[in-house]
C-alpha cells in the first residue's frame, strides 16, 4: 500500500466516525426532547387530575392523530400535485377527480378523533385543507365554464360553416 491509499482510508475513518458522533449527539437530543416533552405531558396531566392510564391513553391517542394527519398531508399534497398536472394538461376529468379526493379527505379529516391538546392543531389544520378544497373547486368551476365555452364556440363554429357552405350554393 502506498502513502495515499493509507491516507485515504484513515480520512475514511476519521469521517465515519465524526458521522458517527454526529448521530449519537442527535439521537441524544430527540431522547431528551422526547422525555421532556413525556414529563411536560405528565406533569399536565396529573395536575388536571388524570390518572396515569389516561394520560397514556390520550398520549397515544394524540400519536394516532398526528401520524394521521401526516399521512393526509402526503394524501392532499399528491392531490394538489395532480391537480397542477391536470390544469397544465387541460384534462377537466383528471382534475375532477382529484377535487372529489380532497373532499374526500377533508370529510375524514373533519372527522378524525383527537384529544384537547390537539384541538387548536386540528381546527387550523381543517381550515387550511378547506382553503385547498375551496381552490380546487373554483379551478373546477372553471375548468367547466371553460370546457362549455369552448363546446360553445364549436357548436357556433360549426353552424357557421353550414351557413357559408349555404351561401355557397346560392
């Protein structure tokens, strides 16, 4: 081995384990947040005169919703995706359905059982998606005014045409 393979290889482990510290300093941090937050929740809970159980309970519950909205997030971010795809594609069938998916989810996500805690999370978060849903049926509004304009002027167009190939015969 020559000079430069070995000095490689050392700044390979050198950076693996700076990595490594790294990680064991963040892994450090979320615990540490994670048993604040435990003894916060806790310390709460026992003064408004839950017992431990239902402290556990409206913890595990409180994860439940979180994890929940956090897969209606992908859910809704997906959908406003497509519905961007759909408007640049003039496709008003894609971007139909799309709007009846966030409906969709904002009914479930309206409906979505949470704890005291999370009801000032839970209200802004429904009126943000009923912000999005609002947007998406006004582009479908107009993608429908838009669609029927447009069946208008063919219609138009056509009848025109046949007035002229009449006018033609004379």
């Amino acid at each position: 081995m020559n000079h430069n393979t070995i000095f490689y290889v050392l700044a390979f482990i050198f950076a693996v384990s700076i990595i490594l510290c790294i990680l064991k300093k963040v892994a450090k941090l979320i615990i540490f947040i994670l048993l604040i937050f435990f003894v916060y929740t806790s310390v709460k809970g026992l003064m408004a005169g839950k017992t431990p159980i239902d402290i556990f309970n409206s913890t595990k519950s409180d994860a439940i919703y979180t994890k929940d909205l956090f897969n209606y997030s992908g859910k809704v971010k997906q959908a406003v995706q497509n519905s961007i795809n759909a408007i640049d594609n003039r496709s008003i069938t894609v971007l139909k359905q799309e709007n009846k998916n966030l409906h969709k989810y904002l009914n479930e996500v309206v409906n979505l059982s949470y704890e005291d805690e999370m009801r000032a999370i839970h209200h802004k978060y429904c009126g943000y998606l009923k912000g999005i849903v609002s947007s998406s049926d006004m582009a479908v509004n107009t993608g429908n005014f838009t669609e029927n304009t447009a069946t208008s002027i063919q219609q138009a167009n056509d009848r025109l045409g046949e007035y002229l190939k009449t006018l033609k015969g004379f």
